[in-house]
C-alpha cells in the first residue's frame, strides 16, 4: 500500500501560474478561463438528486448560447477548431431543438437535385457516400452536410507540439484489431477496410506498434490503444489504481494490479472484495437462444440474480468500465446483453483478445479511417500521395471540399435542420433539405432524390418533418449518454514509470482512466516512447465521473442521461482543467509529477451524445414489439437512416455496416 498527499503544491499557487502558461496558437490560458456556469439546467443541478432525477424528464432545460471559451484551447492543425462538440455546433442544435424559426429566412440552393444527400459526416456517413458512388461507379451527384468543422464525427484528433515533438492523440472513437487477417474471423470488421486502402500487416511497409519504451529497465508492458484497458485489458499493461483513504479523506491511496492481490487494498467491505473476486474468475456458460433473454435485463439484474453480487461497491466498480467501454451508463441501466456483447465481467468471455489479434490505434485514433475514407472520396481533399504517412499527416485542402462540377462534395460547419418531401413520402418526389450555416445563421434549401440521415436519432427526431408516428416514436426511444475526453500533453511521464505502470484508474474524482499508449511505428518514424520524453495522456470520463450524476435502479434512464449532460454543459474549462491538475497533483506528484512545469497542454472534447445506450429491448424489442433500431432502419419515403447507435455497438466497424445498408436501401429508390 502507498500513501500520496491529497496536493504538493497549494491549488490557488497552481492556478495562477496556470493562468499565465500559453497554448500553441499563443493565446493564454486565461483567456479561455472566464466561463461561469451556463444559465441551462444551472437550477436542476443545484437541486436535491431524487428530485432533480424525476424533474429532468419532465423539463425543458432552457437554451444558452455559448462562446469559445467554453470550447477551450484545441491544439494545433485541421482539428485546431473542433475539439468536441464546438460551441458552434451545440449552439445551432440547441436552437434546432426549441424551434429554429426558418421560413422567412431560407435561401433557395439553385443547384439541380443532388442524387444523394448524406447528414451526418461521421464513418457510417462517410461509408454510404463510398457505397453510393462505388454503386454508380463514381458518376453520381452527393453532398454531405456535417455540423463540426471538419468531418469523422467522434473519429477526430487532437494535434500538440511540445519541446520539438508533435504528439497527437485521439478524440474519442479510437481502436481496431490487428492484423487484418485475425481481424476479418471477428466480428469486429468489415471489408472496407482492404478498399480503402487501410493498412493490413502484410506488406513490409505496414506501421508496428512499440511496445518497449527506452529510458528504463523496468519490464513494462504497453497497451497500443486506450479501451481494452478500461475494460479486461489486464495482459497488456500495469495498471495503478487510486482511491480515497477512508481515515483521511484528503489523500490518496494507491494499489497496483489490485486484482492480483484480491483486491486486498481497497477500503471495501470483505463480502465486496469475495463478490468482485468471483465476478473477475467466473466464466459464466449461457443456455441455448440466451440473447433474447439477456436483453430482457438489465446488466444488473443479471450480476444479481444470476451472478450473485450484492454489494453496491462491485456494482459502482463495474458502471464505469462498461459505461465508457461503450454503453454510456452503467450497470443498472443498460441490457445484459450489450454488456455480453462488449465483454463485460460475469459472461462466458476469457480475458484477452481473439486469437491472433492484437488491438490497435493509429496515433489520432479511427480519424485514420475516416481520413481514408475522405482520400478516396475527394482525393486532392488531403495532401500528399495514397500511402498512410501522407494520409494520416497530410494537410486537408478546405477548397476541394466543396468544389462544384465533382460527383462528391462536402459541406462543413452546416446544420441540417428541416428535412420533408417535396410532396407525399410515398411519392417518387425528390426530398427537401434545409441547412444552416453556423457561422453565419444563414439558412439554405436544396433538393435531393434521395436522403441519408447518418446523423444519431437525438437530431433526426428534430430534424425529420413528415416521419410517419411510429418511425418518430421509435426515434423518441434512443437515449444518449455523454462522454467527456481529455488530452493532457505532459513534457515527460517519468512520474508514471517510477510507479511501475503505465495505466492508471481512480475510484472517484475526474478523469476517471488513461494509460500511456504504445506509439504507432512508420519506417521507423513514431511519438516518442521515453519516460524522459514528451506523450499525450488521454482520459475517458463517463457519466458516473460528471458532478451531480445520479445512479440507481430507481432513476429513470432519460434522467440520468440528461443530468450528466447537462453536468457537462454547465462545466466550465477552467473548471475541468483545475480538478483534474489537483488530481494529478494529489496522485502523482509525490512521484514527480510537477503539475505546472510538467503539463504543457490541456485539451477537452465534450460529446454531449456519445454514446446510445442499449436499454433492456434495445436488441430484440420488448413484449413481442419490434425494436425501435429496426423501425428506424426501414426509414420512410426517400429517406433511410445510418448511424452506428443503430447496431448497439458503435464501433468503426458497425458504422460502416449501418452505412453500407443505408446507401444499398436509397439505391433501390433511384
């Protein structure tokens, strides 16, 4: 057992030193320090939790409009200007969701129809426009509108320089496995990858993973991604983990591969540490036709009634594993099975990958697919040739984007808020596209023959005009969590290697997880891999890790996610940047770790909507009812829909399968 003090410096000492560090464009910190708390949802996080849990679903939190200091600074490069979820875009959401007032204001495209338009920038959006116009062998006409600065959706970077490094690291979406050939007897991938021209493992020039770090004899062990660690990750890194000292709350305590030592450190109760014990060596064989009956339950009621976990410290140590794994809440909220799916504790799941496979991630995580993606689409789009050093580093040539007289076009920072029929949806008419330009509020009409929603049913239910009631009612049923993401640019990590680890979880506190990554190796050029050398630190914090959260079975589903969306809405940077500084202090720095000589940069990516969350009959429908997720595939007239919260798995590959089926469905319409 280790003992840190709870700070090695005084907080008010950190935070106006901090205030006078620069980021890379210049500009300081202080700048974009002045947030107070946002005016929407500002009484309902003040209330008490089991009021404040029920009201939410009940009200109309207010709309307040943002500034760039909510954004913060976000680096350097093409996603410079678009770290989360800008205030641009939350701004023009928002606004499309208390009524943006459109008619006396909309200007009329005057270019013919459009054979394709594609909402949503993201992979699978990405992917019906690849399917379309490989259908059409690139003689076809589409346009795809993307409410962020620069398309990937969660498939972004975030790019620093520090002390003659460029570090990059990635936004949200990040991992896939590798090699290929492994990857393809998964059900983690999809055939696109090979017509892309994504990397497979089998020539001589394909990228390597560095997994031993120079500038140490300890025997440490590097994960290549950031999410297998979260979850069962146990054979590719050292892990430390900190909690609270219960006799003196002000410090920290620290335990290393605590599953290795039965959980001997942490302040639980000893029927806590047997239950979560059992729960990590069960593997659990299931009955025949299981599916349909795991998603009948919560993941819960399974670890509950079936596993036999009582103790509400193993339910609130699982919540965020699974939450930020890829569910979005916790353990009492979502289906069983998404849980099985996703390899969660208590299931017929070995630890470890499948056979052969390796995980992976380039350096700005799946923002290297959709960088290929968008290389085949518009090719001059980004500099440089078709090789992957080029794509994932090649500047992007905003005015190829859009360029008129091209089969495909991309047009950024635009929200779609109206989309209708030109006349019935049953008819052969084209459809209506209304868009605004979040820059300028400007308001723009233009006609498609067919229409790709590849946008998450959070704005497709806002958005879509003349939906037939079921199809709105099954959008009306997909819940989103959020997700907040946190790149810290740190001049070493020597503080990390003293401890033996290269991963690190706290129980409580924000930033709830990160690790140090193994590098991604071409010919021979990497991030370094150094104790005594730069690297970028990436925490995941789920909903549990948000202020004022509220958790329990009794809590309905929409509260909890509107609460902690709303938690971080109304979070300011500074906010966020103070309690995690304190944090690292507290935790690492009497192993080093001098919080403002050491951190040189802090970006945050806010995803108000990151993840769906797969509630009991999200798979299969309830009561012999069909899923929502299946209503909403069917779409209606000349729209059909695309996003990867359709699969339950929001995975690169998933977004492309969702993508693939969308632009095969419009195809039969044209």
């Amino acid at each position: 057992m280790e003992t840190a003090a709870h700070s090695h410096r005084k907080l008010m000492s950190t935070r106006r030193r901090s205030d006078r560090q620069s980021n890379e464009h210049g500009v300081t910190r202080r700048d974009f320090l002045g947030t107070a708390l946002l005016g929407a949802g500002g009484a309902l996080l003040t209330a008490e939790a089991p009021a404040r849990a029920f009201a939410a679903t009940q009200a109309k939190l207010p709309y307040a409009k943002l500034g760039p200091q909510w954004s913060g600074p976000g680096g350097l490069g093409d996603y410079a200007h678009s770290n989360g979820n800008v205030y641009e875009t939350v701004n023009t959401a928002h606004a499309l969701r208390d009524g943006y007032p459109l008619e006396a204001h909309v200007l009329t495209d005057r270019e013919s129809a459009f054979d394709l338009i594609v909402v949503g920038g993201g992979i699978s959006g990405l992917m019906s426009s690849y399917e379309f116009l490989k259908a059409h062998g690139g003689k076809a006409r589409v346009l795809l509108l993307d409410n962020h600065p620069i398309f990937g959706g969660e498939a972004k970077q975030n790019d620093v320089e520090i002390d003659g490094y460029h570090l990059t690291a990635p936004q949200g979406s990040n991992m896939f496995l590798w090699p290929a050939k492994a990857a393809e007897q998964t059900t983690f991938w999809h055939p696109v990858w090979r017509e892309i021209g994504l990397p497979t493992g089998e020539g001589a020039d394909s990228p390597v993973w560095i997994t031993r770090a120079t500038g140490t004899e300890k025997p440490l062990r590097f994960s290549g991604e950031n999410f297998l660690e979260m979850m069962i990750g146990r054979l590719d890194s050292q892990q430390a983990q900190f909690f609270r000292d219960p006799r003196h709350p002000s410090e920290w305590r620290m335990t290393r591969n605590p599953w290795e030592k039965d959980y001997r450190d942490f302040p639980w109760p000893e029927q806590a540490k047997r239950e979560l014990i059992h729960l990590d060596r069960l593997v659990k064989p299931l009955p025949k036709d299981f599916e349909r009956w795991l998603d009948s339950l919560t993941y819960r009621d399974y670890l509950a009634k079936v596993v036999g976990v009582t103790q509400q410290e193993v339910f609130d140590y699982v919540s965020p594993m699974i939450a930020a794994y890829g569910c979005g809440l916790g353990c009492d909220a979502i289906s069983a099975y998404a849980a099985w799916v996703f390899r969660a504790p208590g299931f017929d799941w070995p630890i470890g990958t499948p056979k052969g496979a390796d995980v992976a991630s380039f350096p700005g995580g799946n923002a290297g697919i959709a960088r290929h993606f968008v290389k085949r689409l518009i090719p001059d789009a980004i500099s440089g040739g078709d090789d992957l050093h080029d794509i994932l580093y090649g500047a992007v040539d905003w005015n190829t984007l859009d360029r008129a007289g091209r089969p495909m076009r991309m047009r950024l920072n635009v929200t779609a808020v109206d989309v209708r029929h030109e006349g019935p949806p049953g008819s052969k008419h084209h459809a209506l596209v209304t868009y605004v330009d979040n820059r300028t509020g400007k308001a723009y009409r233009i006609h498609g023959k067919t229409v790709i929603m590849a946008s998450g049913q959070w704005m497709n239910k806002h958005v879509i005009r003349d939906a037939p009631e079921p199809l709105r009612a099954a959008m009306d049923q997909f819940d989103n969590a959020p997700m907040l993401v946190i790149n810290v640019g740190v001049r070493n990590w020597r503080f990390i290697e003293k401890l033996g680890v290269t991963s690190a979880r706290w129980l409580g506190g924000v930033g709830w997880f990160t690790n140090v990554r193994g590098p991604m190796s071409l010919g021979g050029q990497h991030m370094p891999l150094d104790p005594d050398k730069p690297t970028m630190l990436t925490f995941y914090d789920p909903y549990t890790c948000l202020p004022n959260s509220v958790t329990g079975p009794e809590v309905p589903l929409k509260a909890k996610c509107i609460v902690a969306r709303q938690a971080l809405l109304s979070l300011p940077y500074r906010d966020i940047e103070t309690a995690l500084r304190e944090q690292l202090a507290g935790t690492f720095g009497p192993h080093g770790l001098d919080v403002e000589r050491d951190i040189a940069s802090f970006i945050i990516n806010r995803w108000g909507h990151a993840y769906v969350v797969p509630q009991p009959g999200f798979y299969f429908g309830k009561n012999g009812a069909p899923a929502p997720r299946d209503i909403v595939r069917q779409g209606y007239g000349r729209v059909r829909f695309a996003h990867s919260e359709l699969s339950g798995t929001q995975l690169w590959s998933s977004a492309c399968a969702e993508g693939e089926r969308a632009a095969r469905q419009v195809l039969e319409l044209v």
